[in-house]
C-alpha cells in the first residue's frame, strides 16, 4: 500500500511557492488515492492535471499499481483546514456542531484554536411588544464541530 505521508510530502513539495495548497489526501487500502487541493482565488483545472502527472511521475506504477485523482476543494465542501477558514471570514457559513446543532452565520475570525460565526437571532427584550434582532458571537473549537461549510445563497 503506498503511504498517505508519502503522498502529502509530493504533493507538499510540489505546491511549495504555489498560491495552490493541499486540503486532504486520503489513500485506500486498494491504493486509490484522492489528493485534494484549494486556493484563495479558486482552483484551476490546469493546476489539478499539473499536479496529477507530477505525483504520477514520482510513483512507479511496475512496483504497485494505484488510482489517482486530484482534485479541487468544492464550493460546497466541508473546510478542512485552517487556511479554509481564512479564505471564507467574512462570508456567511453553516456549522454543523457535534451535538446536532446547526448554526448559520458569519465567519468573523479564525485562529489555531477555532473560529467565531456571528449570528443574528430575534429576541424580545421584556416588557417590549416586539422583536428586535440580536448579533451573538459564538465561538467554536474545531474539535467540537462535525462541518463547516461555506453558505450558497442566490438572491
């Protein structure tokens, strides 16, 4: 079985200096092997052939045989790494928590520990005879969320 660290080294060196940047690999037991990349500016068909006939170029396929794919990260993608965080500040995600609560908001910031998603409720304040929105910044740590995706709407 080729090794997954093996994989992420190639494809690591490959895009060093590149705007392009690895999101995921993922190798199975029968070798095939899905490498996944991402860009601030979106990637680029050319970019993923590229570097499919690199990695091909450095496995040998006589000792053992695999199944490439490279591909982009989708829009509708679950975020992997920080870097996707970044890249999506500012625009509207949903949240999947690991306790089944799903949350749509902004992503306001994001660091090494997590993120904020600022989100907009409607409460009554007492004594008032309506609701008045409410922005709520909620914090979140990686480790306590199953997803986060980016938010398509059309307006």
């Amino acid at each position: 079985m080729i090794e997954k660290k093996l994989i992420i080294d190639f494809t690591e060196q490959y895009l060093e200096g590149s705007p392009n940047y690895l999101t995921d690999v993922s190798v199975s037991a029968d070798n095939t092997i899905t490498v996944e990349i991402d860009n601030d500016h979106g990637v680029d068909i050319d970019d993923c052939v590229a570097l499919s006939r690199y990695l091909e170029s450095k496995l040998d396929r006589d000792t053992e045989d695999f199944e490439l794919t490279v591909t982009s990260a989708g829009l509708s993608s679950p975020f992997k790494i920080l870097r996707q965080y970044k890249k999506y500040e500012g625009r509207e995600v949903e949240v999947l928590s690991k306790n089944g609560q799903k949350i749509t908001g902004m992503l306001k910031s994001s660091d090494d520990n997590g993120f904020i998603v600022s989100v907009t409720k409607k409460i009554k304040p007492e004594g008032a005879k309506r609701k008045i929105e409410v922005e709520e910044d909620i914090r979140f740590a990686f480790e306590e969320v199953k997803h986060t995706k980016y938010l398509i709407r059309f307006k």
